[in-house]
C-alpha cells in the first residue's frame, strides 16, 4: 500500500486507549477465506461501506464487506460522536461560485438530509446509541468572532431551513456553557451518540438483511477484467461486479491508482474523563449536554456525555509515531485544562487520534471513479462523517445499483477529486498551512 504517514498511524497504537471500544460488545467477524463472487463488493467496513452493504442487502443485492482490521476501526470507531451539518468545508461564496446559488443550498440541504437519515436508522434498527443534544452551538473563543456569528446565523435560514439561535456572553452561563467564551450560536440540527453503538448497530442490521462482513481481510489488489474486477483478499479472489472503495482517510494512493494525491488525511485527537460529579460541572459552569465546538480554525470540539464523562477533541496532529502521540496528548491535556481550570485535577485516562479526510476543493465525493467502469467512491468528509458517511455509503448503494437517486446527489459532491500539489509529498504543506491556521487563531 501507498500511504503517506509511517506504519504507526495505521496500527493499533493510536486507538490503543479508546473509550469507545469499551462501550460496546461488538460482534467479531471471520477472515475472508475462499474464492468467491459478488454483485457488489465494498472495501471498509466504516460508515460509508456499511451502510452501502445495509441498503444494497435490503434491495436485494449480493455485498460483501472487507475491512483489514475491524468494523469501525478507522475514523468511525474513534470519532467524537458528533452528528452534525457538514462534510465539506467550501465556504458559501465558493459554492456560489461554482455550482450557483441553487447548488449550494442543494448541498446544504443534503447535509441535513444526512443528519435525518442517521436518526431515522437509529429509529428502524433499535440503536441504543445514547443520543442526546438539540442540535450544535459554536462558541467565540474571541470577542470579535461574534460579527462572523452574526452573518453566519444569516445563511442559517436559507442553506438549512432549521431553527437557530445567538447568544450573547451574559447568556453562557444559564446555558451551561460557562468558560472563556464570548457568545455563541445555536443551530437545531444534529446530535451527538456513541459512534461505537452506532456502527455496530448498523452492521448488525446490514448482516440481518444478508450482508456478508469479513474481517482482517485486506485487499491488496484490484484488477478489473471483462467478468468483472478481482480483488485479491489474503492471497484468495474474490470477483465483483462493482467494487466501492469506503476508505476515507484511511485510503492507499493506489488502491485504485486514480485515488494518488486527491485527499489528504489529518489527524484529530480526542480525550475522554472520568464520570464527573455534580459539584465538579458547577464548579466548572458546564452542565449542558449540549455538542459544542469553538470558532478556532484549528477547532476544539467538546460534550459533556450522558453518563457524565466529558469528551474533548481537536485538530491539528501532524506527525506519527509513538513519541508524536505523546505530544499530542500532552497537547490536547493543556488546551483541556485551558479552557476548563476548575478540571486541572480530572483524570482523563482515555485518549486517542484517529484520520479526518480533506479534498483540494474541501468538498466529498461520491460517484463513479473516473474511467473505472464498476468502481465508486466515496471520502473526504473533512471531520464530520457520522452523518455524510451514511448518507454517501446509501447514495452510493442506489447509484450501483444503475438508479437515479431518490435522494438529494447535489453537483457539489458529484465533482471528481482534484489532485493535490505535490502529490505523494502533499504532507509538506500541512505545516505551513497549521501555522498559519494558529496564528489566525489568535
């Protein structure tokens, strides 16, 4: 495999004390192990790829499902559980500027249209997902973020169509919010849950309607012949009619070689606390169980779980290895303590990084990989694909199947990836870029 960080940030070490992973009895699946066909096979066994496997078993369709580790070992088993509007990071006036004012309200409304599906899938399937917040507040971490909160509420109405809010400073304390902050915005879209509970859940629902999952099962090749593509899995073959790649940030340069250079994967961390008492929330001033993120570019994103552990996350890792994930958590610790003082003495015995997924023009993609008759895609949720990674993984599943999609497929994520500067050296502008990003922050 080609891929641009060392060996560590694909092994079992960044996820070694993930919290997540003690939340769940997930259900363990056998190595793919013989010779066989498919209709459709699907590599990656996250959001995307299962619930592509979920809606394509449901329609009658034979799928199987290969992850070389686990399901939900990437990003979708080690996120901060936000349920959220997004998936890409094109501002408004770059949308207008290449899809029109249509297209870009077409995008947003699909964001929505993904937050809706994972609720109504936590609704059919049972998934005790321990869901809770009313939506997402974004809180100034600067007096003058405010104006920009401000013109955002604007857009609020017309890309989403939802109920939203401003609050000022004097408001954040009877909100539960108290700390550093300078005001806020509340958008009534979204939620937070256990990632964990949810892609167990998912794939559980997926073998109940005829999925097969295999797991340690790599792919090492595809080889795409007149009967279909070949993928060699373990060392044995297994031949698919389509073949959808559901790696995300996660992904090989040459696994198809088109994917060489077009997205780029970041790191993010999170830690997790201790059960916190009621004395240390009032003593801090945070007693919502509101999902909360900062307007820092580089951002840290926070909740306060329903039973009472405190999850704190951020971007911004940019190296690998053992040392590396010490810094981080030394670093994400400071920030932590930071804004939270009165939680300086809290333990916070799980932390973890996991890949987020970035494109050239901050926009998914989900489609047919150019010139691979039979190959699909979908990636690059740029740090929110609990929702766009189930919504992309069932559009992907009706556009297999040769259906025009009864659900929104904007022009925004229908666009090929571009490739990025540098390519297989791309990395090397990520520092600059953070530095820039930090002292913007300021």
């Amino acid at each position: 495999m080609k891929r641009i960080f060392g060996a560590y940030a694909y092994g079992d070490g960044p996820r070694a004390d993930c919290w997540w992973d003690e939340t769940s009895d997930s259900l363990q699946y056998a190595p793919f192990a013989d010779t066989g066909r498919t209709d459709v096979a699907i590599i990656g066994a996250g959001f995307t790829g299962i619930s592509a496997a979920l809606h394509l078993a449901q329609a009658g369709v034979s799928v199987t499902v290969l992850d070389a580790q686990h399901v939900g070992w990437g990003a979708s088993g080690r996120n901060g559980g936000f349920c959220c509007l997004g998936g890409g990071m094109a501002c408004d006036a770059a949308l207008d500027h290449r899809f029109g004012k249509a297209g870009r309200i077409a995008y947003h409304r699909t964001e929505l249209a993904a937050v809706e599906m994972v609720a109504h899938l936590i609704e059919t399937y049972g998934i005790n997902a321990d869901r809770h917040s009313r939506g997402e507040t974004v809180l100034a971490h600067r007096a003058k973020d405010i104006a920009a909160l401000r013109a955002h509420a604007v857009t609020v109405e017309e890309n989403y169509g939802v109920p939203h809010y401003l609050h000022g400073a004097d408001d954040l304390d009877a909100l539960g919010m108290g700390g550093p902050f300078h005001g806020g915005l509340t958008v009534e879209a979204g939620f937070g849950l256990n990632p964990r509970k949810y892609i167990d859940g998912l794939a559980h629902a997926a073998v109940l309607a005829g999925a097969r999952i295999y797991e340690k099962s790599s792919v090492s090749s595809l080889a795409q012949q007149q009967g279909g593509t070949v993928l060699d899995v373990n060392g044995h073959s297994l031949t698919a009619d389509h073949v959808i790649i559901a790696t995300n940030g996660y992904s090989s340069d040459d696994l198809p070689d088109w994917l060489a250079a077009r997205y780029l994967p970041s790191q993010s961390n999170v830690i997790v606390t201790r059960p916190l008492t009621d004395d240390e929330l009032v003593a801090a001033g945070w007693t919502t169980d509101q999902m909360v993120y900062d307007t820092r570019n580089l951002l840290h994103y926070f909740r306060l779980m329903p039973d009472r552990r405190f999850l704190f996350g951020m971007r911004g890792g940019l190296l690998t290895g053992a040392q590396a994930e010490m810094r981080a958590a030394a670093k994400i610790r400071q920030d932590f303590e930071a804004m939270f003082p009165a939680w300086r003495g809290v333990e916070t015995a799980h932390g973890w990084s996991g890949m987020v997924c970035l494109a050239r023009d901050m926009l998914p993609f989900v489609g047919q990989v150019p010139d691979h008759s039979g190959l699909w895609a979908a990636l690059c949720y740029h740090g929110n694909g609990v929702a766009m990674g189930t919504y992309s993984g069932a559009l992907l599943a009706q556009l297999v199947q040769g259906r025009t999609p009864d659900m929104p497929y904007p022009a925004a994520m229908q666009t090929p990836l571009r490739r990025f500067e540098l390519g297989r050296f791309r990395r090397a502008v990520m520092p600059l870029a953070y530095a820039g990003l930090m002292l913007a922050d300021r």
